[in-house]
C-alpha cells in the first residue's frame, strides 16, 4: 500500500526550510532550489507545491504571521486567566519585538516582505497589507474596549494611537536589529508610551 502523503504537513516543511535559509542569506538571496535543499526534497516537489517562487514567498508569509499569533496567544496566557486590554495590547507589542532568534528572524524576514513588496509586481499583486490592516484593527477593538471600561486617558482617539503603537514597535524592532539599542531599552519606551494612553495609578 504507498505511502499517504500529509500535504499540509509538507507545505509547511518548505516553509519552515524558506525562513531558515531566509533568516540566514536574506528574503532577497532565497530562491526555490536553495529551499529545496534545505527541506531535503527535490526542486520539483516545491515546484509541485508552490508553482513559482512569489506563490513560496507568500506561503510563507503567512506561515511566519501564525508564529507570530502563537506568540502572542503564549504571552496572553501568561499574562493570567482573565488578562486585560492593556496586557493583551503589550503580549501583542512585545512578542514583534526581536528578543530572541525567533522574533529576530519574524522581523527580519517580515521587514523583507514589506520591502519586496514594493518593487516585486507579483508579490505586490498578493494582499500583503492585509496583515498589518488586521493587527491595527485588532489594537483599536482593545483600545476601544478599554475605553468603555474608563481605563484610558481622556481624549484618547483609538485608530490613531494604535497606529502609532505599531508603527513605534516596528520601529523600535529594526532599531534592535541593527544594534542602535538594546531589547530592555526598546520595551520600555513602549511601556512609557502605554502609561501615556491608559490612566496609571
């Protein structure tokens, strides 16, 4: 009797295979046979299964955005059973900040994609945005939420502050990066930015 294939599964080998080797020589540098390779299976298998590269890139893509959300999902349930906006909000902005090898490559490789965007016509033909679009419309419902709840500052408009709010951590990411400063320093800035919206004390 052959073999049953777990196609899902191996999609997301190719996947993982694509972050490592992008984490490593750069989304630009990445092409199928060296994911090919790296997954241990023939170029023609990925071919199979992503057709061209831009389809590979995408996959991956949101194969990274579900890490993420797991993150995320970890942070919030450390954060307790019935964890408030303000947690949720900081489990959502501290989990995209690159503190360790994992959130490194996330931002990297997620800063990449942002890039690419702009100058490849197929990758820019995907519905790239429709993540970032997601995250903010997620930060305005808590920020709203806490709101109703009398938990923010007055005069506090929630689309603009959560734009702000990603667009800072984003920010304070690359900065990690590059080495202009250190995680601690990043974390902080954006606690001080969150004392600002929500009434302290």
């Amino acid at each position: 009797m052959p073999k049953r294939v777990d196609h899902a599964q191996r999609r997301t080998e190719i996947a993982e295979a694509l972050v490592r080797v992008a984490g490593r020589n750069g989304l630009h540098a990445v092409g199928m046979r060296d994911v090919a390779a790296e997954a241990g299976v023939s170029l023609r298998l990925v071919q199979y299964y992503f057709e061209t590269k831009e389809k590979l890139l995408l996959f991956g893509l949101h194969h990274l955005t579900e890490r993420f959300g797991e993150r995320v999902s970890a942070r919030v349930r450390a954060a307790g059973s019935s964890p408030g906006p303000r947690a949720v909000i900081e489990a959502l902005l501290m989990a995209a900040l690159p503190t360790d090898d994992e959130s490194r490559t996330f931002h990297f490789l997620y800063t990449s994609y942002a890039v690419l965007a702009v100058t490849d016509e197929a990758l820019a033909a995907q519905p790239f945005i429709a993540n970032p679009d997601a995250a903010e419309d997620a930060l305005t419902g808590l920020l709203r939420e806490a709101q109703e709840a009398d938990l923010t500052g007055p005069g506090i408009d929630a689309r603009d502050e959560a734009a702000g709010l990603l667009a800072m951590s984003a920010g304070l990411g690359t900065s990690i990066l590059v080495g202009q400063r250190s995680p601690e320093s990043a974390a902080a800035i954006l606690n001080r930015h969150l004392n600002r919206i929500f009434q302290v004390g």
